[in-house]
C-alpha cells in the first residue's frame, strides 16, 4: 500500500480531515527518523503504519480509538503487522492494568517491533500537525497523567531506544562508505 492509497483509505472510512492531516504528520516524522535507523526495520510498514495509526478515529476520539482501529483494519484485511501497530500506537503503549482501567480488554498493549515503537514515538512529537520536542512532549504527558504515572517512565524509556538507533549524521543514504 502506498501514501495515495493509505490515504483513499482513511478518507473512504471517514476518518476527519484534521486527523488525516495529523496522520500525515507523524508519517513525515516517522519517515525521517526511519530513514535514520541503525536498526533493521521496514521502513515501508512504518510509512504505512504511521499514516492509518489514527484509523480509529473515524469511530471514536476516546482511547479506545486504537482498539477500534485495529478492529477495522483487520476487517479491511490489512497485513496484521499493520494492525498491531494501530493497537499499540497508545503513547509508549499501556500494560495490561492501566487497559483494563480504561475499559479496553486487559492485555498489554506495548509496543514490541522496532516498526511499532517508531510510530508510537513519533506520534508522541506530533500536536495536532505540530512537532514537538520530546521534552516538550513530556511535560505535556505529565500535566495529563501525573508526573509518577506508568506510562511517563515508558515514554522516557521509548525515546532513550528510538533516539539510539538513530544515525545523527543523517540519513542512510547519506551516510559515507
């Protein structure tokens, strides 16, 4: 699936148009940094699943959005990879007890594959279509949630392994022989 077609997609599920433009966003940003891994990855699943991450809000702008994402996706017959990152885009993710806390089935809901926790971060940096810096991104979780919540430690922990695995000299194809 490319850019044009993940697009159509979100558009014919009737996803809004700021979410779109949201998702665009985060794409960008999760195509730099992607294009910056020292890590193997897919760097065509993370495009993909940065643009259809937010599916779920053409049914819900609650939490449960993800949920509800990954259940359409997998209705829509999306590679599964796809829909694992749509369910676990949720900040750094969420465990078990803080899923069933918010009423979503008790499973942990944590990022696992470089390609998963790459869209997860870079959708952590992106307000609206705004970047942010993680520190600021930071301080806005914590107003949310609570400086001691769980979930703050995750974020930490998320950008400490997405940021080491980042060529800070550019990207790949940029990189010297």
């Amino acid at each position: 699936m490319d850019t044009t077609e993940a697009i159509d997609l979100l558009r014919r599920c009737r996803v809004p148009e700021n979410v779109i433009e949201h998702s665009l966003a985060v794409f960008e940003l999760a195509s730099e940094l992607a294009s910056r891994a020292k890590v193997p990855l897919d760097e065509e699943l993370v495009k993909v699943g940065a643009l259809l991450h937010d599916i779920g809000r053409a049914r819900t702008h609650s939490i449960k959005h993800a949920l509800e994402g990954a259940k359409l996706a997998r209705s829509l017959g999306l590679d599964e990879r796809v829909v694992r990152i749509i369910e676990r885009h949720i900040g750094a993710g969420l465990a078990k007890e803080e899923a069933a806390s918010l009423g979503l089935p008790p499973r942990d809901y944590i990022p696992q594959t470089p390609e998963e926790k790459l869209v997860a971060y870079a959708d952590n940096l992106i307000l609206g279509t705004r970047r942010l810096s993680f520190e600021e991104s930071l301080e806005r979780f914590k107003k949310i949630l609570g400086e001691e919540h769980p979930s703050i430690k995750r974020m930490i922990k998320l950008h400490r392994e997405v940021t080491s695995w980042l060529d800070h000299q550019g990207s790949k194809s940029q990189k010297k022989s």
